[in-house]
C-alpha cells in the first residue's frame, strides 16, 4: 500500500527534476567541459553519480518508511500523568487526548490532517514525499536534504566552470544561451533552496525540536518571559547528545538513511530533567 505514495504529481515533479538535473549535469556540462572520456570529467561523473544515487536513495526510504503511529495498546504513564501539568509540561511529558483518533498521544505526538492519524515526535507533513516526516523518517528527511543540497552545489559549480570555459561561444545560438541562464537560474535557486532547509533542520537536530515544537517554544518562550521564567526546551539534552538522538551514536553511520537501530519507540524521549 506504500507504493501508492508514489501517485502525486509533486513526488513525479521531484523524479523529473531529479532525473534532468542527473542528464543535464553528466552529458551536457561534464561532457562539454572535461569530456566524459577524460580521467578527469570521469572522475567527476562518477563523484556526481555517487552523490545523486545516494539523494534518491534517500527521497524513495522517506517515502516508503511509515513516520511512525501510536500503538493501538499504548496507555499513558500513570505515575507521570499524576504530576501536575505545569510540573508535566516541564517535563515535556503530558499526555494529551486526540479527539480524532480517541487516542492518548504521547509526548511529541500531533495529529497529521492530511494523513488523518496521530503522528510520534511529527516534524511536518511533506508534500514532496507524499508523507509526513515523523519519529522513524526523520533521519532520512534530514539525509536526504543533506544530499539533495550538495548535488545541487555540485551542478552549479560543474555549471560555473563550463561557462567559463575560454571557448564557450553563444553567437547565433540564441537558444544555448538562454537554456545556460535558465539553467543557472535554477540551480542557484534549488543550492540557496536546500543549503537553508538544510541549516533549518541543523539547527533543529542540535538542539532537538521538531518543526512543531519550534514554534510551540516561540510562544512559550514568550509567556515564561512573562512570568520572569527562562524557557528551557523539554528534550535539549545538549547538542551532540541531541544529534547522535537523530542521526545514531556512530559518526560513520550519520549519513546512511537507514542506519537506524538507534531509533527506539518514540513513546517517551529522555529529558533534560533527568539528567538532573
Ligand atoms: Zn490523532
Ligand atoms: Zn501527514
């Protein structure tokens, strides 16, 4: 049933997309530039090749991994939920009740309303993937915009040199001109696109919170400010502790999208209270 995720025109935009850039990249500008034949234009095909297999790698584990759904057994703590809620919102670990789904929703948890369910730890809902980005697909949203803004950089910097390239003549050829400009256009465009998701996300995996909460924090920051309180986020456990919490404990495994052993069932999530 996964598979028909696939049926949305912005996932067929995104392959389009993907597979112009891939043609334009290979076989018009490496190829025009350094000559596929070349060690050096091979070289960079290959590093290219690599690097665009791995985003759409990426793209398809995004789309195919469920974020992640509230188990039908699931039942709140009872020890946490008799704190009292001001105690329980420090902790980040109120239980609320979803009143579409007549469900308790764990910390963390949203419902989706295009997905019609209750999401764990939802960053957002993601028309380009067809699918929300939660708990399970989050690492591989994250992967997956890491690679999309390197090929991206990588096309524009291909792109740059080919035009420079001391014999690049457009007189009389009105249409190759106007093609490099579009071109251009849009890979710069797509590189400062993706680098600031790319640095948004960063941002949010340092100091864990998901896209919700950020704006959650904003107004509680607010009212805490209003009551002389400093806001502290529930889940910022310090920023390497909340990278390795997203992208796993081996550095070497933080750009693999389905490296994730280390994602556990997204009911509870370790607080900075209990380090104290
Ligand atoms: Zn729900
Ligand atoms: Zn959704």
């Amino acid at each position: 049933m996964k598979l028909k995720r696939f049926f949305s025109i912005p996932i067929v935009l995104v392959f389009c997309l993907m597979s112009f850039i891939y043609y334009v990249t290979i076989f018009f500008l490496i190829n025009n530039w350094l000559n596929l034949q070349s060690s050096v234009g091979s070289l960079h095909a290959l590093i290219f090749t690599f690097v665009a297999s791995l985003c759409f790698f990426s793209f398809l584990v995004c789309i195919l991994t469920d974020p992640g759904g509230i188990p039908s057994a699931y039942l709140p703590d009872v020890e946490e939920n008799d704190s009292s809620d001001q105690e329980a919102t420090k902790t980040g670990r109120n239980q609320r009740l979803c009143d579409k789904c007549s469900a308790f929703k764990p910390p963390r948890t949203h419902h989706c309303r295009v997905c019609r369910k209750c999401v764990l730890r939802m960053d957002h809902h993601c028309v380009w993937i067809n699918n929300c980005v939660g708990h399970r697909n989050y690492k591989a949203f994250f992967v997956l915009v890491f690679y999309a803004t390197m090929a991206s950089i990588y096309s524009l910097i291909i792109f740059i040199g080919c035009v420079f390239q001391k014999d690049l003549d457009f007189s009389g050829n009105m249409p190759l001109m106007i093609f490099y400009i579009s071109y251009g256009i849009m890979t710069v465009g797509l590189s400062v696109t993706l680098g600031t998701l790319l640095g948004w996300h960063v941002y949010l995996t340092a100091r864990n919170m998901t896209t919700i909460e950020y704006y959650e924090s904003k107004r509680k920051a607010w009212l805490a400010n209003k009551s002389g309180l400093l806001y502290h986020h529930a889940f910022d456990v310090g920023t390497y502790r909340n990278i390795s919490l997203v992208l796993g404990p081996n550095v070497l495994k933080w750009l693999i999208p389905t490296a994730r052993s280390h994602i556990k069932d997204g009911l509870s999530f370790p607080t900075a209270r209990d380090n104290s």
